[in-house]
C-alpha cells in the first residue's frame, strides 16, 4: 500500500508520504480537509479524504474474505499523532461505518512546507471492528535491513512501535479508535 519507492539506485527507501494523497489517481472526484489539534488527547493532524468518485473499487483479500477499503462515497480518515512512530488510517464505507483501522508503522511524523507526512517504516498493522488483528509485511522489513535500506536502529524502532501499539489494541487501550468518528466528524 503505497509504503515504499525506489530511489535513484533503484533500492527501496523510506516512502514519505503526505496526508493529501495528491497523487493518488484511483480517485476521480474528491474532497480533502485537514485540521491540526494540539489538546491533552491528540498533538497532531487529522485529514479526511472524501472519494466521491473512483475509477474501480479496490479489494483486498483478509482473513479468507474480500473486503472493500475504496469505493464511491467511501472516506478515509487518517490520524497522524506527531509524537508518535505510528499513523492511523480508518476506512468508512459510503454508510460512515468503520472497515478497518490500518496502521501503518513509521520513522517519523512531521510537516514540510505546511503539509503534514509521514515516512512509512514498512511495518503494518490492519485492526478490524470484530478485534481481529493481521500485522503485515514483516518480510519487507526484513529485506529493507538485510539490504541496508535501513538501519539496525529504525528495524528495532519499528519492532518496538508494533509490540507497543498490538498490546495497546489487545488491552483496549489504543486511544486513537475511539476517537475515528469523532475525528472524522470533526471534518464533515
């Protein structure tokens, strides 16, 4: 899912994504809103993508089933806590149910010319509503050491990060859930 690019050498580096997804072209027709929050809950940004119109769904296959994250009228709220190794995105349906919670694992959170990023470490999380967890490419990680991509302190960064956050979730302590449909209300 967009977390990794090549880079002049054709070896694979850290992807710095922006919360706008400009370049996203999957999506026809969208709005974008984006709000910075600096209370004692959230230090950060939130955004919310609106695709109003997309050019096919997209379908990706867990837990045995087929589950649709990107349609028409379907959201995406992302959460980027700019204290933490982590970025949170949560998929609505057209309906403003939650799919899924995907949380993608990071080096760092931060803005650059006035637009929020984050640099994805590779590592990842998928949380479904039913409490199911799948922790995802691990292999990718592990190929991004062995080559060098990263070094042996952003490999520990990430191992660290996803133990933390999966005991979170597990305890229910992950406080970033509970706060998806406030967060994306808040961009309505």
């Amino acid at each position: 899912m967009f977390n990794k690019q090549k880079g002049s050498k054709g070896k694979y580096m850290l992807k710095r994504r922006f919360l706008h997804r400009e370049d996203w072209s999957r999506i026809i027709k969208r709005t974008y809103k984006e709000k910075e929050i600096n209370d004692n809950d959230f230090v950060g940004y939130i955004s919310l993508i609106q695709m109003h119109e997309v050019s096919k769904p997209l379908i990706t296959k867990h837990l045995e089933q087929e589950i649709c994250i990107v349609d028409n009228n379907y959201s995406w709220l992302q959460q980027l806590p700019l204290n933490e190794h982590y970025a949170i995105t949560t998929m609505f349906t057209g309906a403003g149910e939650i799919i899924q919670w995907y949380i993608d694992i990071t080096n760092e959170n931060g803005v650059e010319n006035n637009m929020p990023y984050m640099d994805d470490l590779f590592l990842d999380l998928i949380v479904f509503p039913t409490g199911e967890v799948i922790q995802k490419d691990k292999d990718e990680l592990e190929e991004a050491l062995n080559n060098k991509w990263i070094t042996q302190q952003q490999y520990d960064l990430a191992y660290k990060t996803v133990n933390k956050v999966l005991e979170e979730v597990q305890e229910g302590k992950f406080k970033y859930f509970s706060m998806s449909s406030i967060h994306r209300n808040c961009l309505l």
